[in-house]
C-alpha cells in the first residue's frame, strides 16, 4: 500500500477576487482531482487566531446533525459521497487545530491516488515563516497563484465587505485585510524566496475572462493532470460575480496610490495583461 499523504500535492494562494473560486470548481470536477467539500480550509492564516478556528468548529457542529440525518434517506449510490462529507466535518469540529490536525486531514482523504489541492486565497499574504513550514515542513510541491490588477482587484474585495453591515463602506476600502491583498509585489517575493520558479504557476485573470480552456490546460500541464474542454463544461460560467457598481472617485484615486509600485512592477516583469493595467491607472 503506498504512503497516505499528510499534505495537499497543491495549494491555491489567490489573489483574493482573482478567480479562485471558478478555479475550484473546475478543479474539483476533475476525474482525477481531489479537492475539499469546502473550498477554503483557512488553516494558515488561523494558527494564530483563535476565533477563526471557533468559527469553523461552529460551523461544522451545526453541519453535522444535518448530514447525519440525511444518510438514512440517501441512495446507496451517493452515500459515499455523504459520509466523506460527514466526516470532513468531524474533522472540522476537532477543539486543537495544529499541524497534526492538518495532516491527517489529508490522509483522510479516500483516493490517495488522486491529485490532492487546497485553495485558501487568504494564504497571498503569509508571512515567509509560514510559507517556509509549507515548504520545509509539509513538503508542499506546488504553488498556484493567479494574479489580477490590483485596483479592480480590490474594488471587488470592497463590493464583497460592504455586503456585510458590520463593514463601514466609508472607511473600508483603507482597511490592511483589503489593501495587502492586493499588493502584489510583497506577495511573489515572499512566495518567491521559498519556493523555487518552476514549483508557482503564475496565471492571470484576464486569462480566465478571455480565453479560459487556455488557462486550464496551461494549468493543468503544470499541476500533472489531463486536459481537454469536455473535462471543463462550465469553464465559461462566471462563478460569484460581484454586484455591477462604478468605484467612487476617492476610494479609485486611493486605490491606485497604493499600488503604483506594484502595477509598475508587474508590467515590467509580465508585459502582457500588466501593460494594460499600468496604462489604465497611472
């Protein structure tokens, strides 16, 4: 019997609102891919924060008398799948959510054989320490960021935080969880230092938007898995699209002082889509 794995093949980093989730979706319909029931586990980014690990136990505590009643009114041909919700939620539940915890979520995982990812787009901003116990630690062989332009980028994130009545629209958009996330140079240097070129594919939004069976078997060839559009049905169908809004002149103005550096930085090393976004708000 070959070795359970104690750590995703992959991880998806982000950018926040740069398309991961359409990214998951895609990926979890492969036949030969395995990929969470929920999409973002949030582990790194909550080492440290108590109140994000309640919150998940929470969450799952109250999943769980659900699914358990439903597999007494399950097929027998999608029990399987029912269970191996159940107990990805136990898992969750779980009071001590350290390094154990997280690899033998992994091991749990019943196809072994299959490619294993996670996609947490709050991990672009890890701190190099953390991003070095992925690497040395866990031996994590593969790195997916997609990058977007970081003004629009962070127009979206602020759509999505002025959803919540808790989120001040005035003030908000200023805000280090919105603004870090965006800044894109900080975030390919730490990844960068760790990890070696060919361990991150490096995609792009744009990509996504105009040509997306492109970007998956671009993605695909590095991840090690088969391509082909009948694979991907719904690469074409947008995934949480954000409400149709024009960004106020002061939050735009904000945003494109923040990220001068890193829209001439990327343009330099990327050209491309980057160009495009330099010329748009320098």
């Amino acid at each position: 019997m070959s070795r359970l794995k104690n750590a995703p093949d992959f991880l998806g980093v982000g950018m926040q609102k740069a398309g991961t989730s359409w990214l998951y979706e895609q990926l979890r319909n492969h036949p030969d891919a395995w990929l969470p029931k929920r999409k973002e586990l949030h582990f790194f980014d909550a080492l440290s924060k108590d109140d994000w690990n309640t919150r998940r136990q929470r969450r799952a505590l109250k999943n769980i008398p659900e699914l358990t009643s439903k597999l007494a009114e399950t097929s027998a041909q999608d029990r399987d799948l029912l269970i191996e919700e159940l107990e990805e939620n136990l898992h969750f539940a779980r009071t001590i959510n350290d390094l154990d915890w997280y690899r033998n979520f992994w091991e749990k995982v019943s196809d072994q054989n299959k490619l294993i990812g996670e996609i947490t787009p709050a991990y672009s901003i890890l701190s190099r320490e953390t991003i070095r116990l992925i690497h040395d630690d866990l031996g994590v062989q593969k790195i997916v960021l997609i990058l977007r332009n970081p003004v629009e980028r962070s127009w979206s994130q602020y759509k999505m935080m002025t959803e919540r009545k808790s989120n001040d629209p005035e003030t908000v958009y200023m805000k280090d969880k919105l603004v870090d996330r965006g800044r894109a140079k900080t975030i390919l240097e730490n990844w960068e230092s760790i990890f070696d070129p060919d361990q991150i594919f490096i995609g792009f939004y744009d990509d996504i938007k105009l040509r997306p069976h492109w970007f998956l078997e671009e993605l695909c060839g590095f991840l090690g898995l088969s391509f082909s559009k009948e694979l991907f049905p719904k690469a074409e169908t947008p995934v949480r699209v954000s409400r149709n809004e024009e960004c106020p002149k002061h939050i735009l103005e904000y945003f494109k002082s923040e990220y001068q550096t890193d829209l001439d930085y990327l343009a330099n090393r990327f050209q491309g889509h980057a160009l495009g976004w330099k010329a748009q708000y320098s």
